[in-house]
C-alpha cells in the first residue's frame, strides 16, 4: 500500500504511521509519499503511460518486548492520598527526534510539578507525574498503568495529558462532578489572563494515556494547545528541538502550573465520574 503521507506540510519528509491488522488477515506493508512526490506521481499517472514505482520497505518486527512507565511523585503538604495524575509519553516515532511528540509534554509536565515541588508551602495533595512507555504502537503504558491501578482509582484525584506538540494552551475542558465546579471555575478565572477559555460545549478526554484511567472513572482535565503546525511536524524528520517556541512553551507551562497549583490545593471531590467504554 502506498499512500499521499496525511500530514499538513508541503515538505518531503513523509508522515508516517502504522498499519494494524483488520479481520481480514495480517497487515500490508505500506508505506507513505510525501504530498509534492505524491503530486508528482499523479502526474505521470496522467501520461497515459505505464508508471513504475520501486519500493525499498524494512517492515521487520522482532517480536514484543519491556519497556517501562516511568513515575515520579512528590507528598503533599497534608499528605493525604488522593494526587493529582500528569502524563505524557517517553516514546517517540522514528523518524524525528520527537522533539515535539511528546518530547515538550514531557518537559511541561516535568516542569509544572517541579514548580509546585519548590513552592514554599507545597500544594495540600500529591502530585504525581507518569511518562508512558510506548504510546504510539497502542498505549501500551497507559493501559498497563490503568491496570495496574484500577483498584487504586480512589487515590487520584484528577488527571490531565500533554501530548498535542509545545504551542500555545487556547481553551480548556473539564469532566468532573458538579461539586467541584468552584474549582474548574477558579482554574478558569487564573487561565483567562493567559487567554485561555473555558470550553463547556464538550467534556475533557484526558488524552490517550491518562485517558484510560478516566475510562474506569477518573476525573480529568484537557489542556488544549494550537496544533495548527503540529501536523507539520507530527511523526516526520521536522520533528526536532528547533520547533519548538520558547515564548509558547512559556504560555503552555504557565497554563499547566496553574493546573497544578489550583487542582492540588483543592478541597473538593472531582470524581468519580461514570466509566466509559
Ligand atoms: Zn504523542
């Protein structure tokens, strides 16, 4: 199978993906064209003369193997046992440096917890920070840690996911209970003076890792960047350190400390809320 690689960009660099197995058998080796080369094809197609195209694929699998999730936590200053979940994931596709998937959201949540860490007076709940292994072949790290934790449910309070590229935050979502609405409310007031909106029309996911704790019923809140470039860059070569904007990392950063800061120092319960499939 050869396709018109599904990025945004004009380059040649291809966006590439993976191809799963479907009822009807094993996968097809396939690979993707980048959108010039793509247009080039189609033009020799219109030649009315035979076109060949030689294809060079490595699609080799050497079979499962261990990778792991890698978790960090700091206590809160009243030590109690509901903490506050961040993710993103420490995998990245081949091809870049995945500079910006999820390289920066690693960064972003690394930093907003060390941020809070360092406060005179930390925040009243734990914060933990989880880098997943392996996202990008099926959430391979977000599954084994809502499986791990799926009795331990209780002892996350919320949860929130940065793996959307290093540009700037322009809204935010919530699912939890009404009873924590003068939280979300609060959180709102604090992003508004980083333009940052509240979005009521659709509930929060909690993106792929985390999401799969907020399927047994974890409360979570999304963080929603610009991704207009991200699908330039999004499993390419481009996918480097040079992409990244400080100024709007600076924005995102100030976005998920605040997160943090607000979420942990609550009092309230944000969940359960109804698991999903
Ligand atoms: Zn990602």
């Amino acid at each position: 199978l050869l396709i018109r690689s599904v990025g945004t960009d004009g380059d040649r660099l291809p966006h590439t993906g993976m191809m799963s197995g479907t009822e009807a058998g094993d996968p097809v080796p396939s690979a993707a064209l980048s959108s010039p080369d793509a247009d080039n094809l189609m033009l020799m197609f219109g030649r009315q003369a035979p076109v060949r195209v030689r294809l060079d694929l490595d699609v080799g699998f050497d079979g499962e193997a261990t990778s792991h999730n890698v978790v960090g936590e700091f206590d809160g200053s009243e030590n109690l046992d509901q903490r506050i979940l961040l993710g993103a994931h420490l995998d990245s596709w081949d091809l870049g440096t995945g500079a910006v998937d999820d390289g920066a959201g690693v960064a972003l949540v690394l930093a907003a917890a060390k941020l809070n860490a360092d406060l005179e007076t930390r925040p009243r709940h734990p914060v933990r920070v989880v880098l997943y292994a392996n996202e990008e072949q099926g959430v391979y790290g977000g599954k084994a840690y809502a499986k791990l934790h799926e009795a331990d449910l209780a002892n996350h309070l919320v949860g929130a996911e940065s793996d959307l590229g290093a540009d700037r935050i322009y809204r935010f979502k919530s699912l939890v209970l009404p009873g924590a609405e003068a939280v979300i409310e609060l959180l709102a007031t604090h992003l508004k003076k980083l333009g940052i909106e509240r979005e009521l029309a659709e509930p929060a996911g909690g993106g792929a890792d985390v999401g799969q704790m907020r399927k047994l019923g974890l409360p979570v809140i999304d963080l929603d960047q610009d991704a207009v470039r991200y699908f330039d860059l999004h499993h390419t070569a481009n996918d480097t350190l040079d992409k990244v904007n400080p100024r709007n990392l600076q924005q995102n950063l100030a976005a998920w400390a605040t997160l943090v800061y607000v979420t942990a120092n609550s009092t309230v319960e944000f969940g359960p809320v109804a698991p999903t499939e």
